[in-house]
C-alpha cells in the first residue's frame, strides 16, 4: 500500500535550519508530482512547495527564498531543506503524493527562542 513517513522535524531557533524528508513507498515515485504542505493549529492546511515528474518547483510565497524542495527517486525520497526559519513557520508539515490521494503523518516543526 502506498506509505509516505515524513522525519527531520524539531525545535529550532529563528534562523536555524531544517531539512525534512519523507519516504516514499507503494506507488509510481518517479513520476509522480509531490508536494509539502503544512496546517498550523487552528487554521487550514497550505502548500508549502511542490515538485513536478520534471523538477518544476513552486513555492508559497511566504517561504520563497528560504526553502527548497528537491527530489531523489533513486531513494524515493522527497525533501524539504528549510533555511532561516521564523516562528510563523511552526506547523505540522506534511508529505503528498497528489495522484494518490495519500497524504504522510506529518512532522512538527517548531521555531522558538
């Protein structure tokens, strides 16, 4: 069955950084579109970034500059390396394969002093 576990999650102070990665099982990795997102309590779930079959990228723009999501299908592995990370980061982030409907558990990141 399809399987998405996300890891690399933390506390970490504003500015620090975080590289999360979710691996990937159960379905057609290397051609399927991935994406983060992440749902911070009391409000809606938002994409983070995505990654295309092709390496298209497409951010949020609150994390345009800061974050970059890449992809190794030879791990089935999706990333999301976070640099100079804010509070209003902290949120449950999570993995997506859209063609599969599935979604991962997710991964806390919190960003405090």
């Amino acid at each position: 069955q399809v399987q998405l576990v996300e890891s690399g999650g933390g506390l970490v102070q504003p500015g620090g950084s975080l590289t999360l990665s979710c691996a990937a099982s159960g379905f057609a990795f290397r051609t399927s579109g991935m994406g983060w997102y992440r749902q911070a309590p009391g409000k809606e779930r938002d994409m983070v970034a995505t990654i295309s079959r092709g390496y298209t990228r497409e951010y949020a723009n609150s994390v345009k500059g800061r974050f970059t999501i890449s992809r190794e299908n030879a791990k089935n592995t999706l990333y999301l390396q976070m640099n100079n990370l804010k509070p209003e980061d902290t949120a449950r982030y999570y993995c997506h394969a859209p063609g599969t409907g599935y979604w991962g558990q997710g991964t806390q990141v919190t960003v405090s002093s």
